[in-house]
C-alpha cells in the first residue's frame, strides 16, 4: 500500500481539488469518512511517514534558501568594493 493507492482507493479526491479549484461541482461526490481511513493503521503510519518527509523537504528548502539569499548579499558586498 502507498499514499497513492490510498488518494485512488480509499479518499474521493475530487472533494479535495475543491480547495485548489473552486469552480469544481461536487455535488454529487461521496464524502470522504476520514474516521474509516484513519483506523487502518498502515494508512495512518503511511500518512505520518508522508508528512515527515514533506516537513523534512520544507525545511531543506528554506535552509538552502537562506543561504542562497546569504550568497546574494556577499556577491553584492562584493561588487560594492570594485
């Protein structure tokens, strides 16, 4: 089982596009019954992992966009000297 199988199998995602795409009509989707899929717990173990890594990625990304931000002010202080 992956996060995906689970978005295919086990969520009408549909419903979630809604927040991205408010123009969707979901009049007629299922509701999603977040209890069900959460007492399985190799979906919630799969969701946590998923999380975690997600958190991981944003973190690395926001350290190396420091550090690109603090490269730009040395390459400016540089210039400033010439």
């Amino acid at each position: 089982m992956c996060i995906d199988a689970i978005i295919v199998n086990d969520v009408n995602f549909v419903r979630l596009l809604k927040i991205m795409e408010p123009n969707i009509n979901i009049d007629n989707e299922s509701k999603n019954n977040y209890n069900l899929i959460l007492n399985n717990q190799k979906i919630k173990n799969l969701l946590a992992l998923k999380l975690s890594l997600t958190y991981s990625a944003i973190k690395y990304r926001q350290e190396f966009g420091d550090e690109i931000d603090d490269l730009i002010q040395l390459v400016k202080l540089e210039l400033q000297r010439e």
